[in-house]
C-alpha cells in the first residue's frame, strides 16, 4: 500500500490523475528549451539551481505520451501551462549526483554536478518543478521557476558547423523515430573511419538483441565525429590524464571500470542543433569499463572484447532504466531498502511485487525461487540477490544480460520492460 501512496502523492503533486495527452502544435513550438542545472550537496543536503536557460530549432524528443511517465526514476521534471495549470510534459532522470549521494566521499564534503534537460519549447509561460527523491522514492529536493517564451535572455544554442556528423541508419522522420547518438570521445581527427566502425558494431551488438532486433525500425543512429587532441582517455590510478574533447575518465567514485564524464554542458554543446534523445559515447581505449545513467547518456570502452556486451548492458541503463542484477556476497549496501518497492522494473524487493513481473511466474512458482542450473536464461522466477545486494532484493532469472556480459539475452522481463519503453516513447 505504501508505493500506492507515493504514486497518489506524485500524481497529486503534478495534478496528472485525470490529464489526457496534449497535442504537440497546440502547446510547443518546434524548438527545444534546454534547461541546465546544478545539483549540488552532501550526502544528506540536496540543492537544485538553474545555471542557465538555452534554446535551439526543431524538437526531436517524444510527441506523445507528453503529460505521463512510464518510470519514476531518481528524479522528475514537470512542465505546466502557468496559466490553467495544466500538466504539459513530464520527464524521469537519474542523475550521477545522486548516486554520489550513496558514497563515502558524499558524507564529508559538499560537492555540484552539471545536469542538462531538453524539453519542448512552449508557446506560453510555464512553470517548471524539477524533484530529487531518496532511495524511499521520497522527495527529498525541489524547485520550480517560471518561463517565459518571450524571455529575452533565453539565450540560443551556437551550432559549431565544423563537427561532422550523418546517420549510420535511419528509419524515417526524428518526429516518429528514437534518435541516438554516438560521439566519439578520445578519438583523433583521423581516427573518425575506426570510430565509425565502432559505431557500427556497436549498432550490430544492440540489434542482435530482442526487443531491439524486433523494433529496430524505431531508430535512428547517428555517428558524431567530434575530434579529441588526445588520443585516448583519462585513467587516474595509472596517473594517464588525457586532454579529450568530453574530460571523461575513469575510477568516477573512486571505482576503477566506472567511466564516465562529468561534463556534461560541453555534451550537450557538441550535440547543438542535432537530432539527439539518447546519447552513447564510445571512448578510444581497450581498458575494459563504462557506464550508463537514465535519460543521461551512457559511456563504454570502444576497444575492449567486451565492449558490445557493455554497451547492450549500459543502453538498458540509460534507455530502458533497468537495475543492475548482480550482487556481492560480501557486502550489503542499503541502495534498495527493504521497506520500498524500486522505480526499476527489473528488481524487487518484495514490498509490491504485483506491481513488477508476478503475472510472468508459472503456476507453483516459489517465492523465493530457488536457482536450479536449468533454463538460466528464460525461466522466470524471483531469484534473492540483485541492485549489488545479496539479500533482500530479487532478480526475474537466474542470469540475464542485466546481470552478466556472459549472458547472451536480455531475460524475458526485461525484454518486456524495453518494449514498454519503445512503445511509451513512439504510440501514442
């Protein structure tokens, strides 16, 4: 009952409970406002500022669905007519702060994140409330700030013509089609054919998998050719540091596979004036490590053997909001309390379990299901051990591509959740 209560609680707060699908042309122009932020705090303060208010032509990110979410995420951001209060458009996140939140480093000092979302440019003035929420799905942060179409500082986006770009595969109109992005990080200027290979298997790796294979006619791919002075990337404990057009690096929280960049302001000015929603950026070394943050970007080794694996596991990240399945014996993070049903559709803890994949378990399935060597890959359960976390959070199956790169299959549960996805961002 209790995640019934949040849900009411969010629907209330974003006045949602009874709204119907907005028609595009009679809310937004065909612009993008891209609203950038700072996330600031420790581990137990959170502070959200508004950085500055950009703008550039064309909208290319969901046209339906405009007023709904599919997922919670970590946080959320909402758009309404100033003047009716009507519920305009809605987008879910995660947010690298926020997983810093979870860090011991998070508990001694106060540190800001750039955070950067584009959303559709309104014809009227709008009230935008962007929310953080805690591991409970509580709110923990929040501000709204008005916005005026006719705002003179609205300042728009310069386009660098000089950055080289064009569709590796493309399925018809941004409008109708999920548009991602490759860019290219530590890549050379004459590097840009090994790149565009790159972007090509990786293309491959994320088609050989279902549901992507299926509804590959649903996007668009699009290679970004912007050159590094350096070749390669950043790797702190081996003291590498590498002058590279995004500063990516890894051991991000002190980790040393997890890959990430956070800069994410001179992403999204790469990106100016190109038809972007998703962004993966395949870095040019064969360290083996990546990353992926929902409705952020993603970030993979271009040269590593199990960078195809990587990639199809961080795009079910950053696309589709699944957790991670695996999990470590020998250490228990609290990251999924026991008494909150996750946001992520691919876990549970139990509390809400009719809410996640209860109408997939066979007839006599226990709760919890023992593993048995058999069918690891297809035979739907609820399997202790997942969300890092040995006990008290579940996973469908008992290997799945969420889990391990050996996994040659996203498990049922998460094939149905990327359908969901796919579906919520293109039918109406």
């Amino acid at each position: 009952m209790r995640n019934v209560f949040v849900f009411v609680c969010f629907a209330l707060l974003f006045g949602c409970l009874d709204v119907t699908a907005q028609e595009f042309d009679q809310w937004f122009q065909d612009k993008t406002l891209r609203l950038d932020y700072a996330f600031s705090g420790d581990r137990h303060n959170q502070y959200i500022s508004v950085n500055e208010i950009r703008c550039f032509d064309n909208w290319y990110g969901r046209r339906v669905n405009m007023d709904s979410l599919l997922l919670l995420g970590n946080g959320q951001l909402c758009m309404r007519d100033s003047k009716s209060g009507r519920v305009l458009y809605r987008y879910s996140f995660s947010t690298l702060f926020q997983e810093w939140q979870t860090t011991e480093e998070a508990s001694q000092i106060q540190k800001s994140f750039e955070n950067v979302f584009l959303v559709p440019f309104p014809k009227y003035p709008v009230d935008i409330t962007v929310t953080l929420t805690d591991t409970h799905n509580s709110i923990n942060g929040k501000l709204t700030h008005h916005v005026d179409p006719q705002d003179i500082l609205i300042r728009p986006v310069s386009v660098d013509n000089s950055i080289k770009w064009n569709y590796l595969e493309k399925s018809g109109d941004s409008k109708d089609k999920i548009d991602v992005v490759f860019v290219a990080e530590g890549y050379l200027d004459s590097e840009m054919d090994v790149f565009e290979q790159d972007c090509k298997a990786s293309i491959g790796a994320l088609k050989s998998h279902e549901p992507f294979r299926t509804f590959s006619d649903r996007f668009n791919f699009i290679a970004v050719m912007v050159p590094s002075q350096q070749q390669g990337v950043s790797i702190p404990h081996d003291n590498v540091w590498r002058n590279t057009v995004l500063n990516s690096n890894f051991d991000t929280f002190y980790s040393n596979r997890y890959l990430t960049t956070l800069h994410l302001k001179k992403l999204h000015d790469v990106l100016s004036g190109l038809p972007y929603e998703h962004i993966i950026i395949l870095v040019n070394t064969d360290n083996y490590g990546g990353g992926g943050i929902y409705n952020s970007f993603l970030m993979s080794a271009a040269h590593n053997d199990k960078n195809q694996p990587v990639v199809v596991h961080e795009f079910g990240h950053s696309f589709a909001g699944l957790a991670d399945e695996y999990y470590y014996d020998d250490e228990f993070e609290d990251f999924f309390p026991s008494d909150t049903e996750p946001w992520e559709p691919n876990i549970t803890t139990l509390v809400d379990f009719k809410s996640k994949w209860a109408d997939m378990l066979n007839s006599g399935t226990k709760i919890p299901t023992e593993p048995s060597g058999r069918d690891l890959y297809t035979q739907v359960g609820v399997y202790e051990g997942g969300g890092y976390q040995s006990k008290g959070v579940y996973r469908p199956v008992q290997e799945c591509r969420m889990k391990v790169n050996e996994a040659p299959v996203f498990c049922p549960v998460c094939q149905r959740a990327i359908k969901r996805m796919i579906d919520y961002v293109t039918i109406q």
